[in-house]
C-alpha cells in the first residue's frame, strides 16, 4: 500500500481487513519479490535479507516490559543512580546546589527498536505528560525545592505503552531558606528594629536637646539684646551731656568695647570749607592718636567712599574685601592697619556731618548685629556734635 507493507486477512462473514501489526517491523522496507508456499506460508525479499510470514498462524503480540530508567545524572555530571531498582531505596536528598537533574531512559523491545517512543513527566514540576518523542533523554533545570517523581513510559512500533518506571528525589531548601535562616533573620529583623527605635529615640533626645540649647541661646540673645540696649541708652545720656567732641569720643570708646570689638574707635567731622574730613582724638588700643586729617578727593579711602556715598562699610578681612570700595590699598593714615573695619555715615536733622568708624586687628569680628550698635551710636553721637557745636 504505497510506502508501507500490510496485510489483508479476510474475515470470517464478509470482505476483507487491514492488518499492520504483522508486517510494522518492516514497514520502512521495499519488497522486491515474493514467494508463496502451498501451506500458506509466503515469503518475501527485501534488499539485504528475507523474511516468511505465516498466513493461518495466530500472531500474538508479545506485551513489552516496563520502562527502565537508566541513568540520572546532576548538572555537573555527577552519577545519582545506575539504572537498576536496587539503587533507590527512598528519595534521593539533594542539596539545592544540584538542582539541574539529566535523565536517560530506555525500553526492553527490540522490535524495530528505532521507532520506540517515550513520555515522560516530572510530578510536582510538569502539569502534563510530554507529547510521544524518539528522545531517550530528558534535562531540567532550576529545580525548586521540594519533593518529586520522575516518571517515563514507552511504546512499541505496535503502539503497545509500557508501565511507567519512576525515580522519587526531593530538592532541599538552600540554607538561606531554611527554618533555621528564617529564624535568623526574625532575630536580625528585631535586632534591627530595635536598633532603629533606639537610634530614633537618641536622634529625638539629642534634637530635644539641641531644640532646649537653642531656647536657652535664644534667651540669652534676647537677654544680651536687652542689656545692650539699656547699655546704649545709657551711652546715649552720657555722651549727649558732653560739650566736647574728644569727651564725646573718650566716652563711646570706654563702653563700646562691652558690646564688641572696637581696639579702634573713631569719629570723623565733615569740613566743607576745606574738603576734609577731621579725625580727632580716635582711640587705638586705649591710646589717642594724633589728629589726622583725609580730603575729600582721596578716593581709596573708606572713610570717603562712606561719606560720598552715604552707605554702611563693612569689611572683615581688609585685605580681600577692600575691592568692593575702593580700588587701591593703603595704609592707615595713623596707627596700625586693621583687619575688620566698619564706617557710618553722621547724620542729623537729613544732613550729613561726618563718619563714625569701629575697627578691629581680628579677621571675621563684625556682623550685622555688630553694624546695628554702631548705627544707635552713631544716632546719639550725632546729637552730642551738634548740642556741643550750639
């Protein structure tokens, strides 16, 4: 029929049917010839041998045997069984390490054994039985842990199934899986709450802590601010009772030193007639430096650059900041050269009279807050000028 040989048997009643089991053996095979016997026997001729096929016999299959697992082998070819029963007692216990497993099968039929075909399963793995393949081998790989079977069956050119042979393993958990590692990591999991907790209430405590410094600091600002202003107040009384411009001078230098640093203390008075400005009796390290004069027209003065512009100095390192006043750096015109300087305009009644100047040998000495005593000096300063010249 084509490309296979069959037979066609008649039934006992009526016609004819088709049998292929007794010729499937040689299915792939071309008959060259033929020969009939008188005893019903026939005889046919294929390329490299003969066979006889006998008409009247009862041709009883012969069941096959049962599937043999021949070997099971880990990922790194190491041996786990040999392919007889007596090898597995109970399940092999694998570490998770060998969790890539490689089986080789096989099937006890020697009846055109090329065509045998098998299926297999990983119970616990696969939902389903593999589809019928000629592949007597099978490979998995990312095994998770837990307990398996590995079953295979078989079947013959005849479509005769084999009893299914069965390999039971079981895949350890990693130990990072383990009761004893989950219970490490329930004690590191408290520890580490714990810990939080605990650094969380030292962060709340040390805030706590820093929130009470700030009040007390901001308590004794407050405090400071107010001893300074009864301080200035009392400046201020006591430099306005004074008709003379050095007393007046004398008398700021001796108490502005209790509210900063002043080693320098000056005052300088506005001529217009000559266009100068007139330092008398500015106080330096407790001493009175001779009256020194500066004219109008000498523009790399701070005291100038104050007066002309009528805005504040402030400087606190005189050798990086002088750039933003003046253009050239001079040296002091008595006494030493100071490194934090601060200048104000004098001003009364919307004019003008002069400068008042603290200065300090220290770098950094002077701040805002600093700037805002010297202008309350400045303001009781320029009434005392002015009652001393009525």
């Amino acid at each position: 029929l084509g490309g296979e040989t069959v037979v066609l048997k008649k039934n006992t009643d009526i016609g004819y049917r088709l049998e292929r089991q007794p010729m499937s053996r040689f299915a792939d095979e071309a008959v060259w010839s033929f020969y009939p016997e008188k005893n019903g026997a026939i005889w046919f001729g294929v390329v490299n041998y003969v066979f006889r096929y006998m008409s009247g016999a009862d041709h009883k299959l012969i069941p096959p045997g049962a599937s043999l697992i021949r070997q099971v082998a880990t990922g790194s070819d190491s041996i786990l069984f040999h392919g007889t029963q007596s090898d597995q007692v109970s399940a092999t216990r694998l570490p998770f390490k060998l969790n890539e497993l490689h089986f080789e099968f096989a099937m006890p039929s020697f009846i055109y054994p090329h065509a045998n075909e098998f299926q297999t399963r990983l119970e616990g793995f696969d939902k389903r039985w593999s589809e019928w393949s000629h592949e007597n081998k099978r490979t998995y790989t990312n095994i998770p842990a837990g307990t398996y079977r590995f079953f295979v069956k078989a079947r013959n050119i005849n479509n005769q199934e084999s009893e299914p042979a069965v390999y039971a393993f079981a895949i350890l958990r990693p130990w990072y899986s383990t009761i004893w590692a989950w219970l490490a990591y329930l004690i590191l999991g408290g520890g580490l709450i714990y810990g939080l907790v605990r650094l969380r209430t030292q962060q709340l405590q040390q805030h706590s802590k820093a929130l009470e410094k700030i009040v007390q600091e901001r308590t004794a600002e407050i405090k400071s601010q107010k001893d300074n202003v009864e301080q200035l107040s009392r400046i201020g009384r006591d430099i306005t009772d004074n008709l003379s411009i050095k007393e007046i001078i004398s008398t700021v230098y001796e108490n502005v030193n209790n509210l900063m640093d002043a080693s320098v203390f000056g005052i300088g008075l506005y001529h217009a007639e000559e266009q100068l400005l007139v330092f008398p009796a500015t106080k330096e390290k407790g001493e009175t430096l001779p009256e020194f004069t500066v004219p109008l027209s000498d523009d790399n003065r701070l005291a100038v650059w104050c007066f002309k512009n009528q805005e504040d100095v402030i400087i606190n390192e005189y050798g990086r900041d002088f750039i933003k006043y003046i253009h050239e750096l001079k040296p002091a015109m008595a006494g030493e050269n100071p490194e934090s300087i601060l200048y104000l305009p004098l001003r009364h009644k919307e004019k003008t009279i002069g400068v008042i100047t603290a200065q300090s040998f220290s770098k950094n000495s002077y701040t805002d807050y600093h700037l805002n005593i010297l202008r309350n000096l400045a303001t009781y300063s320029a009434i005392a000028l002015e009652n001393a010249d009525a």
